[in-house]
C-alpha cells in the first residue's frame, strides 16, 4: 500500500486531505465509512468480510494486534 494510492482515495472520497498525518488504518476506515462500505479494515471482522475492496491483500495480511 502506498501512500500517494491512500491520498488520491481521500482526494476521491472528498475527505480532508489534512488527515494524513493520522495512522492509514484509520484513514482507510473513514474512507470506507465515507463511501457506506463497513470499516473492517484490520479489524477481527476482516476475515469474515465479503466485501470486494482494493485493500483486501493489505488488510488480510497477518500483523500483531498492537498495529492494528
């Protein structure tokens, strides 16, 4: 995931770009949330979404629970 890929989404999204400088899995929630999609990202109910979204490879990747 790069972060330029996370701008032109928040540009797309209409949210404030200003939000950057919180944590991506944040701003990948609000985007979600923004576009009526449900905030699954890096949650536990990322395994159990069915929901087609770009960042599906990012979020099912294994992290530690600390950084999610």
């Amino acid at each position: 995931m790069q972060i330029e890929e996370i701008r032109k989404q928040t540009k797309k999204s209409g949210l404030d770009t200003r939000a950057l400088d919180v944590p991506i899995t944040a701003l990948i929630r609000t985007i979600h949330k923004s576009d009526g999609k449900p905030t699954c990202f890096r949650t536990d109910k990322r395994w159990s979404c069915s929901e087609a979204c770009e960042w599906a490879p990012d979020c099912k990747k294994l992290v530690a629970a600390w950084q999610r």
